[in-house]
DNA sequence: GCAAGAATAT
DNA sequence: CATATTCTTG
C-alpha cells in the first residue's frame, strides 16, 4: 500500500520535473532570440535545464532510499540550484534593511486587475515596501546628523561672506550670487514615494496643492529632518506636473482621445489615507499620460481655485510606482547628469 | 526678516 | 527630469 502511494508520488514528481524541464526549454527557445540582451538570463535557463536533467535519473535512486533532493515543496516543482540563487539574491534584499519605524505601509491589490499576474507583484512588495521613507544618509547616525557640510566649510564660508560683505560695501555691485562652491549643497533629497504619500497626503488634508504652503505641508508632515524649502520645491513640481499635462508637443497631432480619467473622489472622504493606504484609483491601463505620480489629485473638490479653473481634467495614474521597485535604490546620490549642451540664459542684471 | 512662488541652476 | 538655490514680492 505505502509503497504504492510512495511509487505514485514519485512518478507525479517525476512527470513534474520533466513538465517543468519542458517548460524551462521552451522558455530557453524563447530568451536565445535575446541572446545578446539577456545572455545571463540565457545562461541561466538553460543551467537550470541541465540542473533538472540531472536530478531526473537521480531520483529514482534516491526515491529508493527514500530521500528525493528534487523533493518539491507544495508546488510541486523541483527546484534546481539556480533557482536558489534567485531566492537568495531575494533574501539578501529583504534582509538587508529594515528599519522604517514609519507606519505607512501599502499596497493593496485591490479588486482590479483579474487578468494580470499579480502574485508576483504581492511578493515583490513585500519585501520592498520596507524601505525607508526616504534615504537617511546614514541610519546610524542620530538623525539630525544628515546634511551637513563639510566643517571645512566653516573657512570657506567665513571668507565667502567677508568677501560678500566687503563687495556691498564696495557698493559698486549688487551682489552677485558667486558660485559658492561650498559644496554645501544640500544633499539631494529622495521624495520616495513613500514620502510623496505624506505629501500628498498632507496635501488632502490642507486642502488642495493650491491652498496649502509649504510650510503648513510640512508641519503636517511631521517628518523629521524634512525642510521648507524641500517641500516647496516639491510642491513647486507637483504643481506644474499636475497642471494640464496637455499639450506637451506641439506636434501633437494623434488625436488619440487622451482620455483621462476625472478624480473628484479622491479628496474628501477618501478615508484611510491617515493610514497610509494608498488609495490607487484604478488601474487604467489606457492612460497615456505623461504624469506619473503626481496624478493623485488634481481636481480640487472645493476649494476655490484661482479663477482660470478651465475645467481642465485631472488625471489620475495609478501611484502605484512602488511595486516596481525605484524604491530600492535608497541612495540617489548622482550630482547631474552631464547635459553638456547647456543653455545660457542671458543674465538680466 | 519671513514665507510663498517663480525663475534658475545643478 | 528632479532637486536645490536664488530672486522677487507681499
């Protein structure tokens, strides 16, 4: 009896195995057209085939001792070797960072979406949606630690205002902004969309990207370290990102029916954003537009808007960036990209 | 002097 | 393009 059981569950192993060799053929045939793009994905398929078409013999001896390598979890696949690197390199991910004392966690697949393999993005969320808000420069440091300058600075600085000091009197010149090449910049600061959330968020709660300053955004905010300036310049973004994104190019001849999709909802009630839901609208794909994340509001619900309301529509984009994993990358440290071409603007005196 | 916004700069 | 910094104004 047992051992029938036994044979069964072995041949169904067995059959699955060679599905799954199948499958990862197939999937071969269909990468090596990408050979030169994806040559490691190549190499990896096709490891993995070889991986399979070792343990396949060998599992009938090793079903005879009663111990299978292949022995497949609850999905029944065996897995071979390479797929494990896949986990591992997953595990490192996850394990790496954690932190994030931050609630606000999201994601939520809602109801939409039957068609898609979503599954996969579940996963993937998990183990991203634990970065930090936004990028400390380094988490063990206090906190308060981060974005400061060089203490070399101080010289510089010193000189650098005498110098300026020195020029008013001279009278002559209004002050010139003088390239301070303190290298006091600020380091940039990473709106993750995390962080874009409490933004958007504070946004709701103040009434609209039109009404509320930068400095009320911030207070609500409350996210420590977080400056008036940085939210202004947020702000000063999503502003004009959310404004018509219309007519980008003139050129604009496909009358493709941009069709948007009109969010008054979003504002008022929309409840749980205190607790860091993100309320994806849906999940339109026939959305071309251009905006990205800033879709989440656009139509102020009663505010009063200035007074040109052309009643132009607002679009919505799903916000949904995170599952994508930018977030990953925590450190957005590249200064500028090199434009080289760079435009003078005649400097109005 | 501060803060918001617009304009530039990187 | 996204942020930062400067300019301008109330």
């Amino acid at each position: 009896m047992m051992k029938r059981l036994g044979n069964m569950d072995y041949n169904q192993k067995r059959e699955r195995c060679g599905q799954y060799m199948e499958a990862l053929e197939e999937e071969r045939r269909k990468i090596h057209v990408f050979q030169r793009e994806l040559p490691l994905c190549l190499d990896l398929v096709t490891q993995a085939i070889e991986a399979c078409k070792r343990e396949l013999p060998e599992m009938a001896i090793d079903n005879l001792y009663g111990q299978s390598e292949c022995s497949e979890q609850t999905t029944g696949e065996c897995r071979p070797v390479v797929l494990e690197q896949f986990l591992t390199i997953k595990d490192l991910s996850t394990s790496n960072e954690e932190e994030e004392k931050d609630e606000e966690f999201d994601d939520e697949h809602g109801t939409h979406d039957p068609d898609n393999d979503s599954e996969d993005k579940n996963m993937k969320s998990d183990w991203l949606k634990s970065v930090q808000l936004w990028n400390q420069p380094d988490p063990l440091l206090p906190k308060e630690e981060r974005l400061q300058p060089k203490m070399i600075e101080t010289v510089v600085k010193i000189d650098e205002s005498m110098r300026k000091d020195l020029m008013v009197n001279g009278g002559g010149e209004g002050r010139r902004k003088e390239a301070d090449k303190d290298g006091g910049r600020k380091q940039r600061r990473c709106w993750s969309s995390q962080l874009h959330r409490r933004f958007l968020n504070a946004l709701q709660h103040l009434g609209g990207p039109h009404v509320a300053t930068p400095k009320q955004i911030r207070e609500f905010m409350k996210v420590d370290g977080l400056t008036n300036d940085e939210v202004k310049s947020h702000l000063q973004k999503y502003r004009l990102h959310t404004r018509r994104p219309s007519q980008t190019i003139p050129n604009n001849r496909n009358s493709q029916t941009q069709h948007f999709v009109v969010v008054g909802g979003l504002w008022g009630p929309q409840s749980d954003y205190s607790t860091g839901k993100t309320t994806g609208g849906a999940t339109n794909s026939s959305t071309t537009t251009t905006t990205g994340i800033y879709g989440a509001m656009a139509a102020p619900p009663l505010p009063q808007w200035p007074s040109h309301s052309n009643f132009t529509q607002s679009i919505i984009v799903e916000e949904g960036s995170e599952s994508h994993g930018e977030e990953v990358v925590v450190r957005c440290s590249s200064p500028a990209m090199s434009s080289s071409t760079r435009n003078h603007y005649v400097k109005k005196n």
